[in-house]
C-alpha cells in the first residue's frame, strides 16, 4: 500500500507564469506519490520458525528449588555468587512492549511487568531490587543473548518451548496467555478466517508465528523487529492486523483508540525466565523467587500495579516441577 499526497500546482504554474508575462499552460494537476516504506528490517517471512516445536518434553515444568539461600549469602563457587560478586544481575528485557517492558517517556526508566519480575530475582540476590542492570534486546535476540553470556537471564515475555530448550533452560511459568489478533475498529476482521488474503504483522523467532502459519488460509506474515513496530505498520495501513499474545495486543490497543482485539485463541503461551543451560542452580534459585512471589501477594501486587487493563488479578500460575 502506498499512501498518496495530490498536490494542485496548477495554480502556483498559473501565478508563476503570469508574473513572467506569459500566459499559464493548460495541463492537468500533477500529483506526488509517496510511498510508506516498512521498517527497516522488515521483510515478508515465507516458512515458520518453529520455535514451538513438537511437544518432546513437558515444556512448563522445570527444577524444583532447594533450600533458598539468604541475599548476599550464595553457596560458594554458585552462579548466584558469581553475579552478586560481579555487583549486578544482567537482565535481558524489552524497551517496546507497553505492560511489560517499555521506556516510560516521563522517567526514561525502563518499567512493566516484566521488568519488576527481574527486579525481585535481584531483590534475592542482593537485598536490593535497584542491584540490576536491564539490557534492551529484540525477541529474535533473546537465546543468543544467553548462550554468548551476554546476560545472567531473559524476562520478557519468553515463551517456554521443548525447542527453546534445546539451547537454554527456563524457570517456572509466571504467566499464562492466549494468542489473539488486533485490527483497525471496522477492518471486517473478526476471526483467524478472515486473515486470509491479507497481511498481519508479527516480530521474527516468536512462537505467534508458528500458530499463524498453522492457518487452513494463512495471510501474508510481515516480521518486524519488535511490537510498535508492528503498531506503526498498522496505523499506515501497511498491514491489516497483528496477532500475538493478549497482553502485548492491549498494550499496543492503550496506545490507539481506533484498535481492537478480536477472535478467539489461536494458541496459549507459558511466560517463563530465560536462563543460561548450564546454570542449573540459577533455575532452581529463580524459582525459589517464583515461589515466593507467588504466595507472599507480590505477584498479585505486580498485577495490579502493570495489567490492570487485562481485568482482575487472576490467580498465579501454579508451578510444575521434573522431579
């Protein structure tokens, strides 16, 4: 699509050529063309990703945790020495995702669900929730942020996979959410059987993707590098919808009246903390965290404080654990 600015000149080549003492041509109004480029970045994605994968393990259980270690008392030679030695826990978070993970333009801080998860992981660490340091990353980015050491962990909006954990290894769930579209209020759009010849708009490795491309008549898939890019897409009218988990849909919605979830749930996602694989004691540490938050009311808190908007607190997702 291509957004068309019609510019009349005939009456400035009028006045031009009158000044000169000629008389104005008869010739028809020129029209300028300009063209809404996507993203840079953006591209059409033509296979899916498969970052679901099949179902070869039981993708929401992880390891039971032990006896959890006071803040600033790690077992010696442990991860979590480690990073309170180093004096801050690396964080991979997104900056573009309004509810979880977004810059606030008022405070430039980077706040949301997401991110006051983080900070409890630290407030056990340290004693100190601040003790954290937030690395803004792309989705497609998350899994070799960890396995090139670039972070201690990943909370951000990350999906749980049999496939993900080939590479890394995940905590308990911590949310739960279906998979749902946004459109323009009017678009026609009301179901996944009305994408069919059109474009929707979803960012590179996530597992939206993969429910997408399972469609009977799937649409075009544009990939974008995050979320508002995929809310810019839209309100040029550069593609028809979005689809991805609710949370993320009704933050880009807050920020656009004119837009709407629609449809039923194309697929349900696990939101767990990304971890490095071979630290399995850091797994068992995050959901001792996990455990705490769900059961002393921070969780609830959290909730109220950043999601409000997706209705009332429901109930923690219970943990699953191997063994």
């Amino acid at each position: 699509m291509s957004a068309r600015i019609r510019l009349m000149v005939l009456a400035a080549v009028a006045g031009l050529a009158a000044a000169c003492g000629g008389e104005a041509p008869e010739s028809a109004p020129m029209e300028l063309t300009v063209t809404n480029l996507l993203p840079q970045g953006a591209t059409e994605i033509t296979s899916a990703p498969g970052e679901r994968g099949g179902l070869t393990c039981d993708e929401t259980a992880s390891l039971r945790p032990g006896a959890q270690p006071g803040p600033g008392n790690m077992p010696v030679g442990s991860t979590m020495a480690t990073i309170v030695a180093n004096g801050k826990l690396r964080v991979g978070v997104d900056q573009n995702q309004y509810l979880f993970g977004y810059r606030n333009p008022a405070t430039g801080r980077i706040e949301g669900f997401d991110i006051d998860i983080a900070r409890e992981i630290a407030r056990d660490l340290f004693g100190d929730p601040d003790k954290i340091e937030l690395h803004p990353i792309q989705s497609a980015d998350r899994i070799p942020s960890l396995v090139n050491n670039e972070v201690d962990i990943v909370v951000q909006n990350f999906s749980a996979t049999c496939e993900r954990r080939r590479d890394i290894e995940f905590s308990t769930t911590y949310f739960e959410s279906d998979q749902r579209i946004l459109v323009t209020k009017g678009s026609g759009i009301g179901s996944a059987a009305d994408l069919a010849g059109k474009r929707a708009c979803a960012v590179f490795r996530t597992t939206t993707l993969d429910a997408i491309f399972a469609l009977p008549q799937r649409p075009a898939i544009i990939g974008m590098n995050n979320w508002l890019d995929c809310l810019t897409a839209m309100q040029q009218g550069l593609v028809d919808a979005v689809s991805t988990d609710l949370p993320i849909l009704y933050g880009l919605a807050a920020q656009d009246p004119n837009l709407e979830v629609v449809g039923t749930a194309l697929a349900k996602d696990h939101y767990a903390v990304g971890v490095q694989q071979q630290a399995k004691d850091m797994v068992r540490f995050v959901n001792g965290v996990l455990d705490r938050i769900r059961t002393d009311g921070t969780w609830q808190r959290i909730y109220n404080e950043r999601l409000s908007v997706l209705g009332p607190a429901p109930s923690p997702p219970a943990p699953r654990y191997f063994e």
